[in-house]
C-alpha cells in the first residue's frame, strides 16, 4: 500500500479499513482536571479495528514526568504490544478531533518511521458522519518493530535554554494565549504563569476548523503561521503544556512545507515548574 501522507481523511479510513497492513490507534489523551478517561472511553466507543494508544506506556520510564520521549527500546515494545512491525501503516485519532493524535505522528517521525498518518478530523467527526463504532476491549497480536535512525526533531531544555541565550531560532508555544500571558491559571500543579522567554504564541486550535475539527487548508496553516510572526528562514521549536499539541504545531509546519522544526518534550510542565529556569509574562 503506498503511503498516503501525514493526514487522511474518513472516506480513505473507511476504504482501507480492513486492509492487513493498517492499523488504527485511539490517541486520545485528556488532562487530570478534566476527570475523563480516555481509556475507559475507548472500551465504551471506538473506530472498529482500532487498539488504545497509552502514552503512558509509551514513555521513559526514567523520566520524572509522565508521558516523556521514549528511548527505543521501550518505544520498540509498546508499539509491537499493539500489533505494529516495520510494515505497518499506522493512523492515529483521538476523541476531540485532533489534540493528541499528532504526538503518536511526532514519535514515530523521531524514531526514523513516516509510515504515520493523523485521521483529520478525528473520532469526533467520524461519529458525527454516521460511521461504524464499535465497543468493549482491544488488542492485537504482538509484533516486532525496530525503529529506524533518530532524528532531530526532539529538543530538550538545554536546546531551548540555547534559543533564549540567542540562538537564532524561533519558539512557537501552542498554548492559550490566555495561560501563554500568565492570565490565566495554568493546568499543571506547580508550573508559574507565563512563557519562555522570546516565544511566539499560535494557539493549537487556530489551525482547526471549529466546527469540524479538520485541519484547515495548507494555505491558511501558512498564513497563520506567518500571522504568528513566524519566518521561514530560521528553525522552529514548538512548545505547548506538556508536549502534545505542540505535536499539532509541528504537523502544520511540515503540512507548509517547514520541516526544520523541533518539538520541545518537556514543554511548559517542565520549564514553568522550574523555578531557576527563566520567564516572561505578558504577549
């Protein structure tokens, strides 16, 4: 099956849903103050054929905080635990339509496999077009996935630490502009009010369409991109609350044709709950 790129729609899905070397992973993620949970949601509703994608699985055990870039070997068993080998074309969705599906695309992507595709749209647009749900749990049959080279699409403090210091490249934080100025409460425990220093600021949703949740036209991810004071002749890092919708951030860049871009993991968990690190508040 050739690769249809990073984004496909339902009609595609539905076509290749039976298809042996597809398999569909629920990505869906929500925040502890939301009280949802996405894994119980799952077994209550899901695309048919699909199996649960636990970023709390699919994570660095050594890690501090949860749901951090997983060294290879742990991301080469969790991914074969859900029936994926090096054949596999992978499409990722989660509930809202898209707010965490995209970090399954980064992972893959950083581990040295394309062969990943986002549902646009999402579960949520899926259910509303009238399409078969099915319920109760998932699993598949384990295989073996070796990832490939790692590439540089990863960033950590030091690296974003480098870009406030002045190197020359751009910080673009998906966060509310609301929780990027410090006006309003931020979600995670500990973390101060505000963003790194220097940040641009592109709310993750802007690059959605409201009603539908589908990604919007290439062109007009450009333009608001642009809007956001991003230029294209220097480096990208994405930030966001804790490494999943800046994931969205990184999709739009790529779907524009900017492919010199890195997620930062740690993201504002990380920098705003550190307090030595530096802030600003404000726009």
């Amino acid at each position: 099956m050739d690769h249809p790129g990073p984004v496909v729609d339902a009609d595609w899905l539905t076509r290749h849903i039976e298809h042996p070397a597809v398999r569909i992973v629920d990505a869906s993620f929500h925040l502890p103050d939301t009280g949802r949970d996405a894994a119980a949601e799952f077994v209550d509703a899901h695309i048919p054929g699909a199996v649960f994608f636990d970023f709390n699985r699919v994570a660095d055990p050594a890690n501090s905080l949860p749901r951090r870039f997983p060294p290879a070997d742990v991301f080469a068993r969790e991914v074969g635990r859900l029936g994926i080998d090096n054949d596999t074309h992978v499409v990722a969705y989660d509930t809202p339509g898209l707010y965490s599906a995209a970090r399954v695309w980064w992972l893959f992507r950083q581990h040295g496999y394309d062969r990943v595709s986002i549902l646009d749209g999402g579960f949520k647009l899926w259910q509303a077009e009238g399409r078969p749900v099915a319920s109760g749990e998932a699993s598949a049959e384990p295989r073996m996935f070796k990832p490939g080279e790692m590439r540089d699409l990863f960033a950590d403090q030091a690296h974003v630490m480098g870009i406030v210091e002045g190197r020359d490249e751009q910080l673009l934080d998906a966060r509310t502009p609301g929780r990027f100025a410090g006006t309003e409460k931020d979600r995670y425990p500990g973390a101060r009010g505000g963003n790194i220093p220097s940040s641009l600021n592109l709310y993750w949703a802007e690059l959605l369409d409201p009603q539908t949740r589908r990604l919007l036209p290439v062109d007009e991810i450009r333009a608001r991109l642009t809007r956001a004071g991003i230029t294209w002749d220097r480096p990208v890092t994405a930030t966001c609350g804790s490494g999943l919708t800046a994931c969205i951030l990184a999709l739009g860049l790529h779907l524009a044709g900017k492919d010199d871009w890195r997620v930062y993991d740690g993201s504002w968990e990380e920098w705003g709950g550190r307090h030595e690190l530096p802030i600003r508040s404000g726009t």
